[in-house]
C-alpha cells in the first residue's frame, strides 16, 4: 500500500517536469538569451552558464541601432491595447446583456452574424482596410489602430459575455426590475458584478490578444506608432538579426500580461453565482 | 449468515485549501444482526451513505474497524467482502441484454456457462424480468432497470446487501411495487440488508432496526417502534413523525417534597415527576416532548390545559393538522392532529390542550437526551 | 392593499403552454392561491401581474388602476420568485434594503425598516452574509424579507415560496406564513405545485393545469365538489382511487356495477337520473376509507359498504399508515391516521360511506356527484 503510494507520487512528479519543461522550454530560453552577451548566444551548445548582462535591455531603451524605439512601442502597445479593450469591454457587455434578455426579431441571426466576423481570417481585410485608412488619413495614427482592436476585440467580447450572462437567472434582474430599479442600474449594480468572473477573464483573454497583434500593426502603422510586435521584427540592422535585442523586448511584452494574469487569477475561477439562486 | 459489527467507525475529509476538514462518521458503533433488515435514516449529509460506502470497502473508514462476523474486514477490497451494493441510480450497463447484464458478476468469478444459465433464469423468475431476458437493456424504464440492479446484486448471493436509497429515484407507482419486491428478497434470501434512506416511511416499513444519524452521530439504534414512542434525543423526535413531537421548554419545580415539570410561559399546568426527579436534577433546562397525535383538544376549559387560539386548520377528510398558538417557547406553535368532527374549533377560535402523561417525554435541554419516559 | 382582477388574459409561452382566458379576483386583504401541476401557468400568471411579462390580450386591474402596460415599478407589486433571486454580490442588509433604495429614501429610514423586517422574519444574525453563506431556510426568509419590506404595494405575489425546502421545514414554514399573513393583512397571490399546501393557506383557491382554470372556489368547496377527475386527484392529501364501471337499473332498484364489487345507491336516485345506463368512474378518497381486519357481520345499514380484498402492500408515512388493499387486480389506497402494521396478503375488508362516494361521467370526467 505504502510503497505503491510512493511509486505513484514519483510518477506524477516526473511527468508534471516533463510537461512544464515542454510547455516552458522556448520561454526560458528567451529570457537566459536576454541576459546573454552577443558571444554566448551564438554557441553551438547553448550556454547555461554565463554572465549576465543587462545590456540588451539598455540598448532597446537608449541608444539602440535599429529603427525600432523600446520606450515609444512599449507606451504605444500599452496606450492602444488598454484603450480598445476597456472600451470594447464596456460596448460589448452592453451588447451581449441585450443580446442574452431582449427578445427581438432576428437576434440568433444577429449574434450569428456578429460571431461570423471572427471567421474571417485578417489577411483578407488587412489590404482594403490598408486602402481605406490612407485615404481617410487614420493610417499610423492611434485613433486608427484602436478603432480597428475595438472592432476585432467585440465579436469575441460580445459572443463570451453572453454566454456569461445567460447564465445568470432572468429571476436576478426581474427581481431588481420589481424592486423597481432603472435598466442600467440593473445592469451595473446586480448583473455586471455576479458576471464578474466572466468578465475578468473575457477582459484577460482580449488584452491578450490584442496584445500580441501583429498583422495589422504592421500594415497600419508608421514608426511612430509601432507596437510591440512590430518593434521586436525591426530589432535588426542591416548586417545582422539582433537576438539579444528580441529576447529582450520578450522578456519586456510578457510583463503586464503575466501581471494581469497573477493579478486575476483568483477570479477566474468560477463560483460566484452560487448562492444566487437555489 | 453474517452479522454485521461496526466498531467505533469514523470518517474524516480531510481539508484542503479550500475546503475545511469535515467529520463525516464519527463513533459509529452497532452491530447489525445477521439475516435482519437494519436501515440508516437520517437528513442530506448526516454521513449515512459514507458508513455505507465504508460497509461496501469503497472507501475506508478513517478509524475504526468493521468486522463481518469475526472477521476484521476494515481494509479489505470490496470484490473480498461477499457484499454487494445497489446505488440510488441504478446501474445497468446499457449495450448488453438484460441476461447478460444479470449474468455479469457470475462471469466475473469464472462459473461455468450451465451455472450461470441457472442461476440468471431463476433470479430473472424471481424478480419477474423473464420476458425480456433477451431485450437490450437500453431505453428501459428507470423502475426495470432498478429491479436488473437488484438482480445483479443478489445474483451473487451476497453476504451482506447493501441499499442506498434505491427507490428514492423512481415515480411513486413503481416505487410501491418495487418496494414489494424487495420485501421479498430481503425475506428469502440468506443475507444482512442494510438500508440506507432519508425517507422515514421506507425506513420505518421496511426495517427490523433503524440508525437515526444527524450530522455524522448516531443519534439511536433501536427498533421503529422504539424510535417512533421513546426517540433517544430531541432531534430524533422532531425528525421522525410527520409533523415530529413538539418540543416546550420548561423547568422543574419542587413544592412540599413534590416535584412538578412547568411549562415555561404558560402557568398554572404542571405535571408531578416525582418519581423521575433523580433523572432531571442534574438538568439545568428541560425539553418536553409530545406526539401532534397523542394532543386533546378541547374548545372549553379543562383543568391543567394551555390555552391557545387556533391559527390554521389542514383537513384531511377522516383527520385535521391543527396549528396552535400558545405562549409555550421556543416554538410557540404547538401542532395537534386529531380526528375530523363536528367538535373541531374554528380558525382563530380559542382552544385549550391537554397532553396526556403517559404520552409526555423529557429531554435535557443542553444535551438532547431522554431522560423520562412518563408513565400513568 | 387593493383587489385584483385579472380579466380574459390570453398569453402564448412557447408551444408547451398558453395562458387561455384566465380571469379570477383576488380579494383584497386574503391569500388567493394559484394551484397548478408544474408547468400549468401559475407562473406566468405571477409575471404577467408583475409587469414581467406582456399579455398577448387582456386587462389586469389593481383597485381601481388598469395596470396592463405598467412597467413593473409602476405597479406597486412586490414578488417573490421560486428561484428566490436572491443578489449573490450583496449582503443580505442590501438584498433587503434593494427596493427601499430604489425608492431614494433616506439612508436611516432604510437601515430602520431593514432591521424592523429582519426582526420580524428571524434573520437579523445574518444581515451582513453574503446569501451562499446561508442555509436554505435563511435564504428563503430573505427573499421574503425583500418582499415585504416595501411596505406601500398594493398586491404581494408569492412565487413558490416554499416549494425549494424541505419537507420537514416547509411543514412548519406553512404556519409562521399563514400567521405572518395575518399580521401583515395585504393582499396575496400566492403561487404553489402542492395542494396540502394550497389548502392550508387559500381564502380562495384557483386550480390551474395547462394553462386553463379548471376551478375556483374555496378550499374547502373545492375539496368536496372537485369539478371533475383531474381535480378530485390533484387536489387532495393523497390520490384518490378510481373505479371505473356504470349505474343500472335492476327493478326498483339503481345500481352501481364495477369490476370489484356492485353498490346499491339508490339513495342517490336524483343525482344520478341522467346517468341511468351510462358508465361512470367512482371516486374514494383514501382518506375516508377504512380498513376492517374482522368480517363484518351482515350489513348494518344501507349506508356502509364492505369489499372484501387482500392487503397488497402497506406504508407507514409519519403518524399514518397507507395500506394499499387489493381486490380484483385493483389496488385500492387506503389512509390510516395511525400507525398499524399488516401481514401482507390477509384478507381485510374495505369499509366506506355512501356519503363520502364521488362519481364522475366516465367520458367527460364531470362530476355527477
């Protein structure tokens, strides 16, 4: 009995390294390679021993040889991505709370086509949409790009808020509606915070891909209005591809997503309606 | 031909970082004896089921130990114990035959093909699922599939039978003829049931004996007989009953070498225990406790009787549930059932109560416990 | 505290229900009680007067207001829901305090009349939990707290209050309500699947099932002259048996003929004139048949019958015994106030009364008598 207990606790231990090790591998790798000097990147074996420099880091800061600027692309990245998803956020709830208690003629087909948007892959819009911002003069201007991640973010937002709320019993908001509160308190005060979960972790899940947008970026911006993304591609000069410098801006663009994602955890899991209903 | 002993059985779960520990079982210690039906009857969560599944070998008490005659089968694998079970919902494999289903614990154990053949007809006979030995057992209404459950379990001829709540999941009409059957069963067969239930009725029907357990504790072993007129704590008598025993607050009082029991808040009632005082000293409150059924009522005044105003009357054609307001704490309800006649006070009218001695039962307060069970 | 009138309320929900012509009053001051098989339309009707739902077509009154397109805080009705919709973000302080603020009363009137019901319904320990926190019985004290703390509405809807606790603490749930009731004096609409229930609490008794009233009345009306079939079963504390067969005329005599036993009821000759030659369904309520153990001697008196059958099975449920008889393949449920126990298989004698018999026409399920 003892024993076998024992051999089963090694098993797991052993497979559980295995997998993270799978999983975590590329990432560790790129933040050892950002505290690697140019030499020890290049070994044929990689080095697991060395010293470490911050230089990388300094050099995407200040006095980097490439086009890419690290402090404008951070700010930028940061700037549009938290603007299009706090206001993609607020839009879609709104819309997904309509969808999940108004009855009206042709919602299925509304939310269908709504969802549809996502199907789409963005290759295919990305050349009018190129088009359209150039001649209206949004192209490289922020108002241009956060536009476009509101518009990419909603489906999404729209489609999991929905769900979140279907969830929650009708009875919550009549309740309320008896008690007799406006829509809007309804919504803010009585649904929105029993859907908080839900929300969280649609915020999350939009920040993040948002975040890591790279095809529009790259068409729709000019090195003004760069993100992180498309800075990292530019950490190159003429002779040479600079490693360092993009493990470095990795390291950098995991930060608040990694902060986010700690920050949120413990609301991400589900719970919070029980009690709600018996 | 098995008795059954459970000492000192206990079960914790333990906590985690979310859950706190909880003791499911603690201190269960009876012996439940061989060839007799003993049920388990308490509410949602009282541990029933877990001393079930420690009976079964599915999981192992945390402590304690739990012998099947004189042998020490605490940590034994249920395929050991020669007992089988049969869970609320029944379990039938649903691409098989209802033959094959019945013949599956046989083909476990390795009998040979005629046995088994025997040994299905006569238990297919006996439960009279004969007609469709041949059917899949897939789309069969939820009371054939409990009756192949049962099959299945007793096909073996087990030792020990154990039941967890199995008719609590079928309509009341196959419920009733179910029950039948397993009357039957438990009344040929060489086995010890066990009887887990939440539902009195079944429990007081079916049973020899019935464990009343509340929050892991058994509250009482005895007969229902037993359970029904001397329940052991306060709990076991508003829990059985339908309604329970009402249960007064009062206090005892000793007046020229005479000691009375008077109900708190209402005067001049008192019943003389004289000849229990030795039992109630040592109490500090005292609970008593009288059946709705065992209740007088009267619309006139009679000599040590509550009065009360009568709040709502539920008639059911040959007898009335009355609820009465009184002074009486902690409950001022006191509920009386009696028989429907032209005497029956109106709504809101005043009534008076009379509890017959002989039906009055004292509990301690603090503990629960019986102390006296009066008599003439 | 106003009267109800609810006036040809037609409303389509979906393919499995539709309300069909409901009108009904309830009476100001009493507890109207909509008694329905799940799904029968009582809740529906609830939302419709709450302003929840829309009428399809039809008028709903309150006093003196046509309130039919009020919005629901137009209305001045408060509800109670079966799912208790209790806000699982909020203590139960602002569950309760929840309509007051609706109202912009000032903070210390609130905190007041919060505490003021709390007391009232037993719950005060518990006004700063959150309702996952809280057993069963508490959190259906707050959902009823948060119904009545507004203390201006004209009409309280009760949604299957009861209907999420247990048996043992809906029993005595029942009297603190009905006690309630009568201290609060308003009017109720009180909606309930169970019919021990609804005739306990009803002033007025509405029986629903498809989305059509079958009956209204009293209780105890409805209990002794059930329109037809449907109603003589639902209603009541148990099943009642029935017996299918047909009324003859041999001589002077009427006669009812069924599969298990053949009844003089001559004594009924005007109710069931119409009826001579046609079949019949016989009613017995378990709960006025009796069981006899001993043979009868010869019959005493025209009134009582015997049947002779088998005990088939028997339960004990609580205080009573069920003992189900069997006589001709047909078992027959027979309720006992006591506690008595059988060998299953004796030979036992059905006794009842002519006077407790129902009889219903066997096509149409109307009640002859």
């Amino acid at each position: 009995m003892k024993t076998s207990a024992f051999i089963k606790f090694i098993l797991v231990t052993l497979i559980t390294l295995i997998l993270i090790a799978y999983f975590d591998l590329p990432i560790i790798v790129m933040i050892v390679t950002a505290f690697k000097q140019r030499a020890d990147i290049f070994t044929p074996v990689p080095k697991w021993i060395f010293t470490p420099t911050i230089k990388n880091f300094v050099d995407i800061f200040v006095g980097t040889t490439t086009m890419a600027e690290g402090t404008l692309a951070i700010q930028n990245s940061l700037f549009f991505v938290t603007t299009s998803t706090v206001i993609a956020m607020f839009i879609g709830s709104l819309a997904a709370y309509g969808f999940s208690r108004f009855k009206f003629f042709g919602r299925e087909d509304l939310i269908f086509f709504v969802l549809a948007q996502r199907f789409m892959p963005g290759i295919v819009i990305v050349l009018p949409m190129f088009v359209l911002y150039s001649s209206v003069g949004l192209r490289g201007t922020a108002l241009g790009l956060i536009l476009l991640y509101i518009n990419s973010a909603l489906p999404f937002v729209i489609w999991m808020m929905r769900s979140f709320f279907d969830e929650i019993p009708r009875e919550i908001d009549e309740a309320a509606r008896l008690d007799g509160h406006s829509w809007f308190t309804i919504f803010i005060k009585f649904v929105l915070p029993v859907a908080r979960n839900g929300f969280l972790a649609t915020f999350l899940f939009s920040f993040i891909f948002t975040w890591g947008e790279f095809l529009f970026a790259l068409i729709l911006t000019t090195p003004e209005s760069w993100t992180m993304p498309i800075a990292i591609v530019n950490s190159r000069v003429s002779s040479e591809i600079l490693w360092g410098q993009i493990a470095a801006y990795g390291v950098i663009s995991i930060i608040p997503v990694f902060i986010i994602a700690i920050a949120l955890q413990k609301y991400l899991v589900r719970g919070m309606t029980l009690g709600a209903v018996k | 031909m098995v008795k059954v002993v459970l000492e000192n059985v206990g079960k914790v779960f333990k906590g985690s970082k979310k859950a706190k520990e909880t003791v499911a079982v603690k201190g269960f210690t009876a012996e439940f004896p061989s060839n007799k039906v003993v049920g388990i009857l308490g509410p949602s969560g009282c541990g029933k089921t877990t001393t079930l599944r420690a009976i079964a070998g599915l999981d192992p008490p945390s402590e304690g130990k739990i012998y099947f005659e004189d042998k020490d089968v605490t940590y034994l694998p249920p395929i050991e114990r020669d007992a089988a079970l049969l869970f609320q919902f029944a379990v039938v494999y649903d691409n098989m035959t209802v033959f094959d289903n019945l013949a599956f614990p046989l083909m476990v154990k390795n009998i040979n093909k005629e046995e088994i053949n025997k040994r299905v007809k006569e238990t297919a006979e006996f439960l009279g699922l004969s007609d469709i030995l041949k059917k899949r057992a897939k789309g069969l209404p939820a009371s054939i599939n409990q009756k192949i459950a049962l099959g299945r379990a007793i096909i073996r001829k087990p030792k020990v039978l154990l039941l967890d709540e199995p008719l609590s999941s079928l309509d009341p009409e196959s419920r009733l003829y179910l029950r039948r059957e397993l009357k039957k069963v438990i009344r040929s067969m060489d086995t010890t049931v066990v009887y887990v239930t939440h539902d009195q009725s079944e429990a007081m029907t079916l049973c020899d004996k019935i464990a009343v357990m509340n929050e892991g504790k058994v509250h009482q072993y005895d007969t229902p007989e037993n359970i029904y007129l001397n329940p052991a704590t306060t709990f076991v008598a508003w829990f059985i009953g339908e309604p329970g025993m009402n249960l007064i607050d009062c206090s005892m009082e000793a007046s020229e070498g005479k000691y009375y029991i008077k109900i708190d808040g209402v005067s001049d009632v008192s019943f003389e225990v004289s000849k229990w005082s030795h039992a109630l000293k040592e109490s500090d409150k005292i609970v008593l406790g009288i059946r709705p059924e065992f209740i007088t009522i009267t619309k006139t005044y009679k000599k040590n009787s509550i009065a009360g105003k009568c709040l709502v009357i539920e008639s059911f054609g040959s007898f009335a549930l009355l609820d009465i307001l009184t002074n009486c704490s902690p409950n001022n309800i006191i509920k009386v059932k009696t028989p429907l006649s032209d005497d029956l006070p109106k709504v809101d009218g005043d009534v008076y109560l009379t509890f017959p001695p002989a039906y009055i039962r004292l509990f301690d307060k603090k503990s629960g416990e019986l102390r006296v069970v009066m008599t003439e | 505290m106003a009267k109800l009138v609810v006036e040809n309320v037609t409303k389509k929900y979906g393919p499995a229900l539709t309300l069909e012509k409901i009108s009904f009053t309830a009476e100001e001051g009493q507890i109207t009680v909509l008694l329905s098989p799940p799904n029968g339309g009582k809740t529906g009707i609830c939302k419709i007067v709450a302003g929840l739902d829309e009428v399809d077509s039809g008028k709903v009154y309150l006093g003196d207001r046509d309130i039919t397109d009020l919005e629901p805080k137009e209305r001045r009705v408060s509800m109670m829901f079966q799912k208790l919709a209790l806000y699982p973000n909020m203590n139960v302080f602002e569950n309760i305090a929840s309509p007051l603020k609706a109202l912009h009363l000032p903070p210390s009137e609130v905190i007041n009349q919060v505490e003021a019901i709390a007391n009232k319904m037993k719950i005060s320990h518990t006004l700063y939990r959150k309702p996952g926190t809280l057993s069963g019985g508490e959190r259906q004290r707050v959902a009823l707290s948060r119904a009545l703390v507004k203390n201006n509405a004209d009409l309280y809807i009760l949604d299957e209050p009861l209907t999420n606790l247990d048996a043992k603490i809906r029993a005595s749930m029942r009297a603190e309500f009905k006690i309630l009731q009568k201290e609060i004096n308003q009017t109720m609409l009180y909606a309930t699947p169970d019919p021990i229930e609804a005739l306990a609490l009803a002033d007025k008794l509405i029986v629903l099932d498809k989305g059509k009233i079958i009956q209204q009345g009293t209780p105890e009306y409805i209990y002794r002259n059930p329109i037809n079939k449907f109603v003589a079963t639902f209603v009541g504390y148990y099943p009642i048996n029935l017996i299918e067969g047909s009324i003859i005329e041999k001589g002077e005599k009427i006669i009812l003929q069924t599969n298990l036993f053949e009844i003089e009821i001559s004594k009924l000759r005007d109710s069931v004139k119409d009826h001579i030659n046609s079949k019949v369904t016989l009613g017995l309520r378990p709960e006025l048949l009796n069981v006899v153990k001993k043979e009868p001697k010869v019959q005493e008196s025209l009134d009582l019958f015997y049947i002779k059958g088998e005990v088939f099975e028997f339960e004990i449920r609580g205080s009573d015994t069920v003992v189900y008889v069997k006589i001709n393949d047909q078992i027959i449920r027979v309720l006992e106030s006591k506690i008595t126990k059988y060998d299953i298989g004796i030979k036992v004698w059905l006794q009842f009364n002519l006077k407790d018999i129902y009889l219903f026409d066997a096509e149409s399920g109307l009640l002859i008598r």
